[in-house]
C-alpha cells in the first residue's frame, strides 16, 4: 500500500512557492537603488551585519481554518475546481539603518519603508482613472516545476483593518547607532490542495 502523502510531493501554492514568490517579487519591482541603498536578506539566521539592510521572513500567525472561508476554490490554471482555501501569512520585514555608516539613516529607513509599502499595497491594481497597472501582481510561481504560472496570486489584504503594523525602534544602548523598522504585513492567497 503507497502512503497517501507521496515523499516527493511538492505544493505549487504551498508556503514555500509563496513565500519564494513574494520575495523575487520584491527583488524585481522594490529594488534597491544600487548596492549603497539597501540590500535584501530573505535567510535572516545565516544574515550578514550590513547596513542599509532589509530582511524578510515568516511572522508566526494564525491559521484561519480549513473552513474559515470554504474549501472548494476555482483553480484559474487549468479552469477546474480543486479543494483549496484563502490563507493568510504574514510577513515580517524590517529595515535597518545605522548612524555609523550614514548621517541621514533615519530618514533613509522611512524611505526605503515608503518604498516596500507602497509596492506591496499595490501589488496587482489598477489606477481608477487611467486603468494603468500600478504594480504587477504577486504571481505565485511553482519553483519545484520550472517557475510554471500556479493561476493565483497573493495580495497585501488591504481592505482589513491593521493590515500592515508598524513599530519603529530608535538606537539603544545594546546598539546605539542602528534604527529598526519593522513592518508585519498581511497577506492573503489561494492554497490549492
């Protein structure tokens, strides 16, 4: 008897495929300006002390349950409806500065903050009046089959109150010269079972 879980199965909308996605999607439209602005860490243990820094990882979050928003989902990759749910992650993503490499690290730190807010929030929409796209959509690309299209997308819930919690955190007496900001972001996506 094979088991019911195949040792080599992969999930095309798994966490892995997502968080990977959200990160080249990040890469490819909030980049740094040059190697001087900032420079993205998605592997924080093995993270190297540079500053301007931006790490990216998984915060602990809820599950909202098999059935908190049903479990049938259309699947726009191959037009068939296929067991499913919204899920939620959230990402934790936070800046650091430091006085020692740059006199204006602070205000630096809230531009490259506006920067990746901006870019997320508008992952995938239009402007009303022009219909131009503001950003491209988070695709949720499947890296375990070639970077194949899944047919879904993730997306910053903006329509949620708190969608996006902030914390700033000013030089102390362990680090005096580094500001932290830390943004938690809310996101949402199709995961296909």
């Amino acid at each position: 008897m094979m088991p019911a879980i195949l040792p080599s199965y992969t999930e095309p909308t798994g966490k892995n495929n997502v968080l990977t996605s959200i990160n080249k999607w990040l890469q490819a439209n909030v980049p740094p300006a040059n190697d001087a602005d900032f420079k993205y860490i998605f592997t924080s243990e093995v993270a190297p002390v540079v500053f301007p820094m931006v790490t990216v990882t998984e915060f602990p979050f809820f599950d909202p349950g098999f059935n908190a928003m049903g479990n049938v989902l259309f699947n726009a990759a191959n037009y068939t409806s296929d067991q499913g749910r919204i899920n939620h992650l959230m990402l934790d993503i936070n800046i650091y500065t430091s006085n020692a490499v740059d006199p204006n690290a602070k205000r630096n730190m809230l531009r490259i903050r506006d920067r990746i807010i901006s870019g997320l929030t508008k992952a995938g929409l239009y402007d009303d009046d022009t219909n131009v796209q503001l950003a491209p959509p988070i695709s949720v690309l499947d890296y375990d089959n070639g970077a194949a299209d899944t047919g879904t997308v993730a997306r910053v819930a903006i329509e949620e109150a708190n969608y996006a919690i902030e914390r700033y955190y000013p030089p102390s007496a362990d680090v005096p010269d580094v500001h932290r900001y830390q943004l938690l972001v809310k996101i949402q996506y199709f995961e296909m079972f």
